[in-house]
C-alpha cells in the first residue's frame, strides 16, 4: 500500500466509524424514547449539555493540557535546530507556524494540539531532542504537523461530544426509570416492555461501546498522522526509525496522564503496544509494531 491509498483509507475508515457512531447514538435514542414514553425531549438536553461541554474543551483544552504537562514556551534562540525543522516542515505542509514547548523530561515523546493550524502547538520531550538523529525528528515533528493539518482536534471534539451524549443519555435513561416512572405510556403492553429491557441493556453498555469507538477513532487518526508525515517527509524510514526507538525507550513520561495520554505519538505510559486484540481494542494508540511495519511497506 502506498502513501496516498494509505491516507485515503484511514481517512474513509473513520468517517465510517462516525458514521456508525451516529447510527449507535440514534438507536440508543429511539430504545430510551419508546421505553420511557419521554420521546426526545431529553435527548435534546443531553446533546446541549455535552455540546456545551465539548466546546470549552475545545477552545480551552491546550491550555489544560500544557499545564498539566508542565510544558514551556521556547523562542527560537532557545533550540535553533528544533525550530528550523519545524520552519521548514510547515512551508512544505503549507500551515503557519505553531508555537513550540519543551517537556523538560528524559523519556522520549511528542504531541501536537490546538483547535486549528492557526492556533497549535508542538510540543516534545527534552528526551527526544537528545536520544533522535535529524531525520527521525524530523519524523517526528512531520507526524505531530499532521495531527494539525488533518483537524484531528476537531475530528475528536466531535467524537467526544457524541461519547458525552451517550453517557448522559444512559444516566438520563437509568434516572428516568426511579423518578419518573409514571409518566410512561402505560397503554403500549408488551412492546415497551421488550423497548425497557433493550433499554436496560443499552444503558448499562453504551458507555463502553462509545468508549471503545472513540479509542478505534484515536487509532485511525494516528495511523493517518503516520502515513501524512511520511508524505511530508517523503521518508517513511525517519519516521519508523524514530518509533522503534521510542519503543524500546521503557522510560514512562512523569508528566503524562489518562486524560492527555491519547496525544502522544506513542504510549506515555510504556504499557505493551502489543497483545491480545481485545486488549488492543482499549489503548490509544495501534501497536507501534504495527505502525512500523505500514510505514516501512510505504
């Protein structure tokens, strides 16, 4: 497989999935409106609540997540080379220059946010400066520049305002059943009965199955940034190199918690990239084997 069809794939595959998100979400709306004889007038709340909580994050979210990773601010004097790399990866993606942070940590990582090319950042580890050759960082960077260029803050800012919706709507639902229960439509006999169970079911594993589309969402986006920063670059080999490196760094990043971990190019926490696929279905990022093997075949 090549670069393109590479991207093009990953591209067609998430979108599938939010599709399908979408789908997920509408049936679990239409169960919960025939069992409690409500219709959609909580889902409405639901949707506005966890779209008003998905646009701070939005706007907000690089902010939180540089102070949560003790990250600072350089000016070009303060690393020349790490600025030309990142000058000139830009002029070759054609997106205006982001603001750059160090993480003054050993281990080796690297992670890219903002809500659009205009306002992002990158950000890497001091670790990752001293332990990667020119090319492998310029890998790098080229894969957290795609992170920027493909909107991937938006993708997942949908994302997570339809996971915010569905655990509202479980609660709402759960919530319905004790305090609420006699204003269902008592007239409709066994099929809301049968609509009830559903609904039960649904409220208890729609959290999960939601959880689980947004970490598959998270995977495609990454193999997507590997396959854009390979076209960027156009040197897959930098980029695979640099990861087998990080792999084999075992150093946690101290920094680095649950709710900033997706952003990184690899793992902070140093978990087993690979495994049983059920366990895989929960981590944030593919196996970096994996992500090797894709790009080295490019």
């Amino acid at each position: 497989m090549n670069i393109y069809s590479q991207i093009k794939a990953n591209k067609t595959k998430t979108w599938l999935i939010i599709v399908l998100f979408i789908l997920f979400v509408t049936t679990a709306v239409f169960v919960y409106g025939k069992a409690t004889g409500y219709g959609l007038s909580y889902a409405g709340i639901a949707l506005i609540i966890s779209g008003l909580m998905a646009f701070g994050s939005y706007y907000y979210s690089d902010k939180m997540i540089l102070g949560m990773s003790g990250a600072k601010q350089i000016v070009k004097k303060d690393h020349p080379e790490l600025f030309r790399t990142v000058e000139n990866l830009c002029i070759g993606a054609g997106i205006p220059m982001p603001r750059i942070y160090i993480i003054n940590d050993t281990a080796t990582n690297a992670f890219a946010t903002g809500r659009d090319p205009k306002h992002s950042i990158v950000c890497v580890t001091t670790g990752i400066l001293e332990k990667l050759n020119k090319a492998e960082l310029e890998g790098v960077i080229a894969h957290e520049l795609s992170h920027i260029q493909n909107y991937d803050i938006r993708v997942m800012a949908i994302v997570v305002i339809l996971v915010g919706l569905v655990a509202l709507l479980a609660d709402f639902f759960m919530r319905s059943l004790w305090f609420g229960g006699d204003r269902r439509d008592r007239g409709s006999g066994n099929a809301q009965s049968i609509f009830l169970l559903i609904g039960i079911v649904l409220a208890v594993l729609s959290p999960i199955i939601a959880t689980l589309i947004q970490l598959a969402v998270s995977r495609k986006r990454e193999f997507m940034a590997d396959a854009s920063g390979a076209l960027l670059t156009r040197y897959p080999e930098g980029l695979a190199s640099a990861l087998e490196k990080i792999a084999k760094d075992k150093e946690p990043l101290e920094a680095a918690n649950n709710a900033t971990a997706h952003l990184y190019i690899s793992n902070p926490f140093k978990a087993k990239n690979a495994g049983h696929w059920f366990t895989n279905l929960f981590n944030t990022h593919p196996p970096i084997e994996e992500r090797i093997k894709i790009l080295r075949s490019m």
